[in-house]
C-alpha cells in the first residue's frame, strides 16, 4: 500500500528569488502572491536559501533609512542552509522535519542536485493528510482488511479514535493478524494500532525436526 508523499502533497509550480533581488521586490512578491516566504535559488535553480516574513523585519525595524533597507538584498537576509525535503519523502518525515526546524515551509529539491521542483508548506500538509477518524477506518476496511488474504472482512471489526486504530476478531492464522497490524500502521494519520484480534492457529512458532520427540535431546 502506497503511503502519501511529498511529491502527492507539494505545490510545484514555485514562485522564487534571486540572490540579488532586494528587499522591496521580495516584498511585492510575497504581497502579490500572498506567501510568507520564498526560496532562494542560483542560475541552475538550486536552493540556496529561504527568505520569508520573518527575515525581512529585523531590517525594516533597524535604525538604516528606507533606502538603505530597500537596497539590501535575499542574499544578505535569506537563512542558509535552507532545511529542504526530496520528493519521494513520506509526508510524516516532512512533518517532523517543520516540527523540529520550526518552519512553514519546505523547499522540495531533486535529490543529489539540490535542484528546486515545488514547495511544500504547513498548509499543504493539514489540508492533504489532516482527516476523520470515520475516512481512516474505512481506508483500513477497504484498502487493509478486504484485500487481506484468507481473511474474512466480517470477522474483523476495526475502530478509529483520535488516529488510534483498534482491530478485533478473530482470523485462522497468527500470521494474518500480523500482516493486518502492520498493514494499519501504514495507513495515513494512523497514529497508532490497538492489536485485539485472535487467531486459531500459530503458524509463526518454530517447527521441531520430524522424527524427534520433544523431550530427545539436540545433538549437533
């Protein structure tokens, strides 16, 4: 089953800046196009900053007079490194790198060459993964539990509070109530799985070699 990834959820058509663009450029762009913040890139479409909203005000709130704020440029007030993400990323690793980093957006960039092809933002994230208890539980029915091989879907009932899966029931084998517990964890906005189903048979214990009894002793 295919988890979403970045390259599911990101904008890709991005509206960028030049190093040297300056200070009231980049404010008519982010006014024009009402973003908080633009990624900086070279001539071959690198990334090599982020300049947003929060960058910009230690300059306009400095002592230098408007002209010499207007002539300053992403170059000098862009933050570098920019955290960015690639696109095969799952949208959970993008997440926690914003939660960690403690930013809105993301630039997403070619792995290896650092080449920008979309942006993905906070925005971009809720509005894609963010949903009901009710659509999660019946992804788990129709994507997790209907496919399951040798599993009879009216066997499993399965529960979703507060991104907390809970499967009951009972299946013939040990081993398909494994596969349908960590098939649930793959789903998305699935933040954890109540394990309650039984089983008739444990397919999963160790065999012991034909022609012995239990209590004979190994020999090597």
């Amino acid at each position: 089953m295919r988890q979403l990834t970045v390259a599911d959820v990101m904008t890709p058509e991005v509206v960028v800046a030049t190093a040297d663009c300056l200070v009231r450029e980049i404010i008519d762009v982010l006014t024009d196009y009402g973003v908080s913040g633009l990624p900086v890139v070279d001539s071959d479409d690198r990334v090599i900053g982020v300049v947003s909203e929060a960058d910009l005000l230690p300059a306009l709130a400095g002592d230098a007079d408007d002209d010499a704020v207007a002539r300053r440029s992403a170059r000098e007030l862009m933050t570098t490194p920019a955290v960015s993400v690639g696109p095969d990323a799952g949208v959970r690793i993008a997440a926690r790198l914003m939660a960690r980093h403690r930013v809105g957006r993301l630039p997403v960039v070619e792995d290896g060459t650092g080449r920008l092809v979309g942006m993905l933002t906070r925005g971009d994230l809720i509005r894609r993964t963010m949903r009901s208890d009710a659509a999660v539980e019946h992804e788990i029915v129709d994507n997790v539990v209907l496919p399951a091989f040798g599993v009879d879907p009216t066997r499993i009932e399965v529960e979703v509070r507060d991104g907390v899966a809970t499967l009951r029931g009972t299946v013939e084998r040990r081993s398909a109530a494994q596969r349908l517990v960590a098939l649930a964890r793959t789903v998305d906005c699935v933040a954890a799985v109540d394990d309650r189903l039984r089983w008739r048979t444990d397919d999963t214990a160790p065999r012991r070699p034909a022609g012995r009894k239990a209590d004979d002793p190994v020999r090597a």
